[in-house]
C-alpha cells in the first residue's frame, strides 16, 4: 500500500493521459473516413504514427535524461495535445502525416516516463500487483476513450477538444507530486539477430502482433464505420476487441506456463485465424461483437507471449535489449501493414481486412508450427513465469521485467549474439 500510495499520482495522470489517446486513436480514422479519405490513405498515415513510435524508442530517453521525467512528461503531453487539436485545425494529407508522426512520438516518450518512473517506484515483491493496477488503469482509460467518442458528431471539434482536455489535465497530477524523479532512462539498444537467434517464434509472433493488432487499431473504425454509420456501434466494435485482449490475456498466460509457449502461440494463431474469418462473416448478424471479443482475445495478447517466449530462452543482460527489439518488431509490422491493408480494403472491400488477418494468422501459425521439431533449451519447469516476463501488453512494458532494473555488474558471462537458434 505504501508502494501504491507513492505512485498514485502517476496513476492518476496515466488514466487521464490514456483517455485522451484511447479517444484519438479511434477518432482519427473515423473523422478521415467521413472526410471520404482512401483507405489507403488512412492506413498510410497509421503509419506514420508508428513511424513516430519508433523514432521515440531512440530519441526519448535522451530527452528524459536532459531535462528530468516531470518536465519531459509535461513537454511531451503540450507536444501530443497540440497535435490533436492541429488534427481538427488542419485536416489536409500533408498535416495529417506530419501530426501523426508527432502523435506516436509523443505518446511513446510519455509511456516510456511513465513506465521508468513505475520500474523505480516498485520493489521486486511488490512490482507484479503493482503492475497488475497499472494494467486495470491503462485498459480502463483506453476503454472510456472509446465511449467518450460520442460526445458530439465525428466531424465536429467537440471529441477533439475533450481529447485533447484529458491529454492537459494529465498533465496536473504528475506536475504536482512531490516524489523524487527516477534516474535517468538508457537509451536503447536493439539487435534484430539477436531475437531470431534466441526465438524465431517471438520474432514471428512479434512481428504477426504489429500487422494484426496495429492495423486493427489503424482500420477497425474504418472496417466498422463502412457497416454502420451510428457512432455507438463502432464505439461497441472497437470496445469489444479491448475487452477480449484484457479479459483472457491472464488466463492465457497462465496456460503458457504449465505447457510450451510455442504451443500457446500457434494456439493464438488459429484462434485468431478462426475468429478473423467470424469477424468478416459475421457483418449484420446479432453475434458479431462475439467475433469481435473473440479476435481481441487471440490477437491481443501475442506481443505479450512473444516477449514471454523469449525471456525463457535469453539472460538478463540481454533482456533489456531483446525487449527493445520486440516492441521495435512489432512497431515495424505496425507501420508496414496498415499501408497495404488499406489499399486492399479499398479495392476488395472491407471484409478483405480481417480475410488478410486470417491469412496472416495461419501462415505465421505454420511456421511456429515447424519450430516445434526443435526441441526448446528450456524445460517448461524453468520457464519465466508470464505474469514476471509480459506483465502487460502495452508498449515499452518490457522495461518492468524484474531482470531489467537488476544490477548487472555481477553477470558471469554475457550469452554470445551467434548462439544457436532456441526456436
């Protein structure tokens, strides 16, 4: 409780911050279709807003360590709220680029803040409840974002205005604390031939979670809003497939850790497979936000399970680094994906997008599959427990891992990069 106290404003800034992006995120591709915006388009500039994230992997953590956390927070919280209203403001392609990109750097350095600062507040013990309210918080928050989007018409300033006003107000409570700021973040470190040496089914699974999961935040408005023109349902659309994530994400990794991963995950393949081929069948039908909840569950969780998988298989010197390029690969297939999909929505239809994510789910579901004729270095014994190794699914979650705010100076001998693959 002492722990939880010392980080509530935190908290509280968290939540507020995270209703504001949660209400963007969906309110940006829906105010694009009903400018009669090309899908494509509006995957492209997704795009660009991942593109940014990326930038802010590297970028950020300089910035926190020259002027602090709070006043990084409360820069980077003008930079995204100004962004959001110059959306409204501006609504022409070359804005819309431009403020995106913004958008997804802003709100990568502000979860970077927020998620250094939580790693310094907790203590070994108490991290993973700790970080069990953090996820209620931010899934929460995202949550009532979406509910919020009705507060006035799709082409009116009003959603815009309240987005922006919750990105402002979290500026308050962080702005306020009296805690002492954490040390300063380390800049990161990536190394792609690392992670496939390690696993190549987190590489897969990591990079299947940026095409599905970023282009259904990208797209799924849009998919949505070509069904339906009421503004309550593609609030319901996007609701449920959060709820699906959040709901079964413990549950699932609790079967990962009484069987192999990789098992899990070609599990998360299939599901989503099947309930991506629901979703597009099931259009106007009364069980379609079933479908729905059920795609959240399966895609959901697989930037969680590919960071599990692969804490099984790496020591902790390595972790930090390997967590970094996994939020990098999924952040890669986030920006590569809503591009193509977009167009394909725009020549086949919108249903192509979620055949797209079958597709997807299956091949990469069969290539785990062959991984599995390799047998793993780790007994399932010995396997990272989930809730330590992926205790949430949001970005940059990997800093909380217990092994990353650990002393290393004590490391026997650091694994070699050219280590065989660990499947």
């Amino acid at each position: 409780m002492k722990q939880l106290l010392a980080v509530t404003s935190l908290l509280l800034s968290t939540g507020l911050l995270l209703v504001g992006h949660g209400m963007q995120l969906t309110l940006l591709p829906l105010r694009n279709a009903a400018l009669s915006l090309p899908e494509w388009l509006i995957g492209a500039s997704a795009s660009l807003y991942f593109l940014g994230f990326v930038a802010g992997c590297f970028i950020i953590p300089q910035v926190i360590t020259r002027i602090g956390h709070i006043r990084a927070f409360a820069v980077l919280s003008a930079l995204m709220l100004s962004s959001i209203l110059a959306l409204d403001m501006l609504p022409n392609v070359i804005s819309l680029f431009g403020l995106r990109f913004l958008t997804g750097f802003a709100i990568c350095g502000l979860y970077s803040v927020i998620e250094s600062w939580l790693n310094s507040q907790t203590s070994a013990d108490t991290r993973g409840r700790i970080l069990s309210i953090y996820t209620f918080v931010t899934l929460s928050s995202m949550t009532l974002g979406q509910l919020l989007i009705n507060v006035g018409p799709i082409t009116s300033s009003t959603p815009f205005m309240l987005s922006a006003m919750f990105v402002a107000l979290a500026i308050i409570p962080i702005g306020m604390t009296r805690k002492m700021a954490p040390a300063p973040v380390e800049s990161a470190r990536a190394s792609f031939r690392l992670l496939y040496n390690r696993s190549r089914s987190a590489f897969s699974a990591a990079l299947l979670s940026g095409f599905v999961a970023g282009s259904f935040w990208s797209l799924g408005a849009v998919f949505a809003n070509r069904y339906s023109s009421d503004p309550v349902d593609i609030t319901w659309f996007m609701t449920m497939g959060i709820a699906g994530g959040a709901i079964l994400q413990y549950p699932i990794g609790w079967l990962s850790d009484k069987i192999d991963r990789r098992q899990v995950l070609i599990i998360l393949c299939a599901g989503g497979a099947l309930s991506s081929v629901g979703v597009a069948l099931s259009v106007f039908q009364a069980w379609h936000l079933v479908t729905v909840f059920l795609f959240g569950a399966m895609v959901m969780p697989l930037y969680a399970m590919a960071l599990a998988t692969v804490a099984d298989v790496s020591s902790k010197e390595e972790f930090v680094t390997i967590g970094t390029t996994v939020l990098l690969t999924n952040a890669m297939g986030a920006v590569l994906a809503p591009v193509v999909l977009g167009q394909l929505m725009g020549v086949l239809g919108a249903t192509s997008l979620f055949w797209s994510f079958a597709v997807l789910c299956i091949l990469v579901g069969a290539y785990i599959a062959l991984q599995l004729r390799d047998p793993r270095m780790v007994s399932i014994e010995a396997q990272t427990p989930f809730g330590m190794a992926a205790p949430d699914a949001a970005p940059n979650s990997f800093d909380l891992d217990p092994r990353a705010a650990e002393d290393h100076t004590d490391a026997d001998t650091e694994q070699s990069n050219e280590q065989e693959p660990q499947s």
